[in-house]
C-alpha cells in the first residue's frame, strides 16, 4: 500500500554521539522514533588536524518520518535538545514525501486507508 503526500522527513545530522539525544527529543515531541546513519563530514567548524592531517569528524543522520501537524514541534524539540543554533553542533532540515511504502497503515489517516479486498 502506498500512501501518497501524508508524511515529511525530519534529517538531523549531528556530531558521533549525539543520535540518541535527537531520538529521545523526538519521541517526546510525538515522533514513533527514528532511524540512525552514520556519517562524516566537514565544514567550516570541524577543519581539524593531527599532525599535518586532516581529521574528517564523524557524524550521526538520524532521519525521522512524522506527520506534517508534527513536523513543526518535532524539529523545535530536536534543536532545543542537541543546541543546534551553536557554530558546528549541526543541520536538521524538512524533506516532503511524495509517496512512501511500507509501513504506511501507521502514516495513512484512516480516511485515506484503501478498503481491504477479499
């Protein structure tokens, strides 16, 4: 079953460590939970280096899927919880979803659930 324009994706990415802070704050803002990648990156913060080497820091993408009446309160908890708005702590961004596939009898309103055949 595919549920069309019902969710957006929430993408954190913090430095290692720093995933099952974003999680916690997203569950308690009324998120189901999240998935957690990792990652590396760098940027004007993270320019570090040991002995003439550059060190690339590693990251955590945490990629969390919530209703769009959610999205706003989500996001608020994720960057209040990890302090986002301090130099070099991290990105989160609001991806819309088209379509997604799954598990989608937990992301479609009851309304929008195709009638089951038999």
């Amino acid at each position: 079953m595919l549920c069309e324009g019902c969710k957006e994706l929430i993408v954190t990415i913090v430095s290692k460590g720093w995933a099952e802070e974003v999680i916690r704050a997203s569950r308690e803002a009324g998120a189901e939970g999240g998935t957690i990648l990792m990652g590396r990156g760098t940027g004007i913060h993270e320019t570090q280096s040991l002995m003439g080497i550059p060190i690339e820091p590693e990251k955590e993408i945490i990629l969390t899927v919530v209703d769009p009446d959610l999205t706003k309160a989500v996001l608020e908890a994720i960057c209040t919880s990890v302090d986002l708005e301090a130099p070099g702590r991290g990105i989160a961004f609001v991806v819309p979803l088209q379509l997604v596939a799954g598990r989608t009898h937990k992301f479609c309103r009851l309304d929008e659930r195709p009638e089951k055949q038999d």
